[in-house]
C-alpha cells in the first residue's frame, strides 16, 4: 500500500504538468505493479491521459486504498477461509491474484492491454534466478525462454511481481506446452524454437532480482531504452530491526519478511541506485531517482539550491515524511489521512527532485493542493 500509494502521487505530480502523455513504457515491481494494475484497470485497460488521471482515476485510487483491504482476514471473509482452505498455506500467491480480481477490480488478460505505453511486469524466477518479465506480447526470461502470446491475467502478473518470498510465497503457473523461444541475452531477438524446461513456472517477488524495475529499460553504459528520460519511482521502505514472520501478520495484511531477503533487497536497491545516478551524473543518461524518505530541504541541500526559509512551510515537514516512509508494508486499506500524508510526499520529492536536477524538462514548480 505504501508504495502504489506513493507512486500515485508521482504520477499525479506528473499529471498535473499535462505530462502522462508523454510516457512510452511502465516497468513496475511489487508495489508499482498493483499500483499500475489499477490505473490501467480503472482507466478500462488504457493508459489515462492528464485530464482523466485528475479527474477521475486519482480519485478513485484514493477511494479504492482507503476503503478495501487486499489481503486480510477481512478481506478474505470466514467463507473465503473455507473456500481457500489450505491454499492460505501453500499457495497463498494465487490467492491474492484472486483477490486482487474479487477486491480491487482487477481483471482483463495481459493480451487486453493497450500497446503503447508498454507496460513490463517484473517477477523473480524461482527455477532460474532470472528476471522474468510479463508484457502484453512476451514473458519469459532469457534463460528459461520467452513466449510471445502470454495467457494469462493482469492480475496473476501483478500478483506474481508482489509475491513477497516466504510470505506470500510463489505463484505457480502451468505453460503452455509449445509457442518458446530460445533468446540472445544481449538483444533479447529470438534465435530458435525451445521446449520450457518444465511445464510449470514458480514466480517470486520482482524485488528478489531487483527491486527497483530498472532492468528493462536501463542497462550500465547503454542509453535507455524505449524512452529517452527515465524516471525511477523508489517506494522502497527502509531496513527495520530484526522482527519475527508469521502468517498471522499476513492474516492481518502486513507484509513481515525473512531477514536475509530484507537485507539482499536492500543490497540490491543500493547498487542498483547508485549505478543509475552515477548514469545520469555522468551525462550516460537523462533521468531522475525520486526516493521515498527524502524531504524537500533533503533535495535542496544535495543540490545547492536555496530558498527562503518561509518557502518551507509549503511543504512536509520531516517529521511528516519520516511518518510516511514508517507506514508498513501491508496490503490494508489505511485512512484517508494516512493516504494523502503518503501521497502527498510522493508528489513533492517528485516535483522538488524533477525541477531541480532537470529544470529542461520540468521548469515549473507546482505545489500540492488537497483537492483529489
């Protein structure tokens, strides 16, 4: 919730410049792919431009996360405990792709969705390692192969991107049998027809392979592709102490995950950061990393630039931002308080980060207002 509620208001910062229309490709992961899943769903399978995201798809998020658990006890309902039965133990990924359809609207196959702006929906392949994308004409990954007319749902590909390891654990899918394609790792252009490796795939969290859904649009020393400005949208929460699992917590929508995966996350995110801002500084690429956690001031001060003191108080304070990254990872409906706190700091690390670093393309400073 933290996350899909952060990146929306990123893209509200970006709507209210007119500027949705300019976005040729999404690559979401965990928080961003529900996030995506219900703009697309909300806007009838098609990216929304300025005016409708304004008008009527921001609100309607804001409706949705504020009123309707994901993955609760109460959202799954004593007659969905016997009708899950043990799939609440062994196959709880499935389970929450069913209720991202039942709850949240979520519905359409991947082959219903619009061509442009492409939209890559990151997983993690337990039997590869690899980074195995959905799109609406491919998934796979290179090593296991890709298949060119994907089968299956938006939401079992959002639901296999959010599959937080041992916590939700591994969507599993059954493949058709013939349609693959062995792929150069380098071009990704198909080379000769493949059998799968098995007829069944097991799909963990994006973020087990890399947490921040750079990868497809951005590699060291290649310009970008698919677009020529990246914007990286980094909801990532920070590494708390060490906390016990259990699937009570899942019960009650939090998201408590091993240790060892925190820490790798974490890791990952780092590396993966710094290679892209060492990319844009080094002139490689144009993009801009809006990170979670940071205050307006935080932006200025890296940058050099100065206000006056009073121009502040537009702003979140940091006790407001430190209280919006601490909200929890969970799959809950928060209050309405709670969702304009976090979108309203995703909304002005966007436009603090944006106008300064690349004043170009965003020139104008735009101020958040309570009106959804």
């Amino acid at each position: 919730m933290r996350a899909a509620i952060f990146h929306a208001g990123v893209l509200r910062r970006l709507a209210d410049e007119d500027l949705l229309e300019a976005v040729s490709g999404v690559s979401t992961v965990s928080g961003g792919s529900l996030a995506a899943a219900i703009v697309m769903s909300k806007a009838g399978l098609r990216w929304p431009d300025s005016t409708a995201f304004r008008n009527n798809l921001y609100p309607a998020i804001r409706d949705l996360l504020t009123t309707t658990d994901l993955f609760s006890i109460g959202a799954i309902g004593w007659r969905g405990v016997w009708r899950y039965n043990v799939r609440l133990f062994g196959h709880r990924a499935a389970v929450l792709a069913d209720l991202l359809t039942r709850e949240w609207g979520i519905d359409g196959k991947l082959s219903d969705l619009p061509d442009q702006p492409f939209w890559w929906i990151n997983a993690t392949c337990f039997e590869t390692g690899k980074n195995w994308r959905f799109s609406k004409r491919e998934m796979g990954d290179w090593k296991f192969g890709r298949h060119y007319r994907p089968p299956f749902s938006i939401a079992e590909a959002a639901a296999s991107s959010a599959a937080v390891p041992y916590v939700i654990g591994a969507l599993k899918l059954d493949l058709p049998p013939d349609g693959w394609y062995r792929t150069d790792p380098a071009t990704r252009a198909p080379q000769e027809k493949a059998t799968p490796a098995s007829p069944e795939v097991r799909l963990w969290d994006g973020g087990s392979y890399e947490n921040l859904g750079l990868e497809a649009m951005f590699k060291p020393q290649e310009p970008l592709r698919n677009c020529d400005f990246l914007i990286c949208s980094d909801a990532s929460g920070p590494l708390t102490p060490p906390h016990g699992t259990s699937r009570l917590n899942l019960l009650k929508g939090q998201l408590v995950a091993p240790r060892l995966f925190d820490i790798a996350s974490d890791q990952i995110r780092a590396l993966r950061s710094r290679m892209f801002v060492r990319a844009i500084e080094g002139g490689t690429i144009r993009g801009a990393l809006l990170r979670m956690g940071n205050s307006v001031r935080d932006v200025d001060i890296k940058a050099g630039r100065r206000r006056e003191t009073t121009d502040y108080d537009a702003f979140q304070s940091e006790q407001e931002v430190a209280s919006a990254l601490s909200l929890p990872t969970g799959l809950i409906a928060v209050s309405e308080t709670v969702f304009d706190q976090v979108a309203r700091h995703g909304y002005e690390i966007a436009d603090a980060t944006l106008t300064t670093y690349s004043p170009d393309e965003f020139s104008n400073s735009i101020k958040w207002t309570s009106k959804s």
